[in-house]
C-alpha cells in the first residue's frame, strides 16, 4: 500500500468516526433528537458536526478504497 493510500484511509475514518461518534452523543448524551431536532444546545452542536463530517468522511474513504483497488491492480 502506498503512503498517500494508507493517509488517505487514516483520514477517512477519522472524518468518518468522529461523524458518527458525534451522531451518536447527540441522540444519546445530548438529550436526543425529537421531530423539531435536537433538545439541548450540545445536541445541536453535535448534529451539526455529524451533518457535516458523515458525507465529507464517507466521500474520503470511496475516494480512498478507489485508490486502493487501482494500486493493486498496477
């Protein structure tokens, strides 16, 4: 696997996990999530760093799994 490979997953999942921690404090820690959103303040926070780290870390690692299938067909 190539260096650039390897950063690019390290960083997708990073990216990745941290949305999903995040998703999950905000529906279990932060009071939950109801049909107007979240109940606290932290809930809100927490939902809107996992809105915005679940795509950008999903879009990471195709980008990064892509990469690590054509580095092995060469």
């Amino acid at each position: 696997m190539q260096p650039d490979t390897r950063k690019l997953l390290r960083t997708g999942l990073a990216i990745f996990g941290t949305g999903v921690l995040s998703a999950t404090a905000a529906e279990t820690v932060f009071g939950g999530i109801g049909r107007m959103g979240p109940h606290t303040n932290s809930g809100w926070l927490a939902l809107v760093l996992a809105m915005g780290c679940l795509p950008t870390g999903s879009l990471t690692l195709i980008l990064a799994l892509m990469k690590l299938f054509a580095d092995r067909r060469k």
